[in-house]
C-alpha cells in the first residue's frame, strides 16, 4: 500500500521528503519545471515501496502510510498523488485540479496553517 501526501503539504512543499526517498517517487522535485506550479508534491502509488523515510521527514505531517489510513477528508487526494506525472501536461492538470477542488471543499482546514492541519484531520 503506497503512501499518500495530503494538504499540509499545501503551501508548505518543503521538500525534504524527497531528499529521503530511496526510489525518487516524490514529485515535483525543486530541480523539475513544474515545482513552481504545483500546488503540493505528490507519491506516485507504483513506484513507492513503503520504506517510510518521508514520514518523519516532513515537518507538517503530510504524509499517510497508506490510502486507508488516509483521514476521511483527504480522500480526493489519493486520486491526485495516483495521477500526477512529471512532465505529463494533462496529469498535472487534472492533480491540480483535485487539489482546488479539495481546497474549494475544504475551506475549514484550508483556514488551518499547514503546520496544524494535520491535527485537524482527526477532528
Ligand atoms: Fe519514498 Fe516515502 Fe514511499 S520515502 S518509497 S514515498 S514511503
Ligand atoms: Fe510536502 Fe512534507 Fe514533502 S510538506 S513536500 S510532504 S516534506
């Protein structure tokens, strides 16, 4: 079961979980075209391999180990790190487009600095 990344890492994108991904399955990195543009950063489900190092690696607690232990109000975006694809034009944009939706949604948790949503999650 793949890790998922979910919205604290909205207006965050810290990074340092790819730094520690042993099989470079987050994206987009700081060096990819895209980085600027994305929103969030994303797993891709068929090439992460459950190792965990991105876990306590990210400073706000974005990450789930798995698509069912992702809280209720983050399912949407499970579609969104399944789908995202660097260097993939329509990917990108349909992610992103979960994403605004999500935050559309959302307003409660998007109202949450990034730091503290992970804890609003469980609420
Ligand atoms: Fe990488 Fe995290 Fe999966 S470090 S391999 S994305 S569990
Ligand atoms: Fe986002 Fe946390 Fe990685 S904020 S970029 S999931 S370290």
């Amino acid at each position: 079961m793949p890790f998922v990344i979910t919205d604290p890492c909205i207006g965050t994108k810290d990074s340092a979980c790819v730094d520690v991904c042993p099989v470079d399955c987050i994206h987009p990195r700081k060096d990819e075209p895209e980085f600027a543009q994305a929103t969030m950063l994303y797993i891709h489900p068929d090439e992460c391999i459950d190792c965990g190092a991105c876990v306590p690696a990210c400073p706000v607690a974005a990450i789930y180990d798995s698509p069912d232990s992702t809280p209720a109000s983050q399912k949407a975006l499970i579609e969104a790190n399944a789908i995202y694809r660097a260097g993939d034009a329509g990917a990108v944009a349909k992610a992103e487009e979960i994403v605004k939706s999500h935050e559309a949604a959302h307003p409660d948790l998007m109202a949450v600095p990034p730091a503290e949503r992970a804890a609003a999650h469980a609420k």
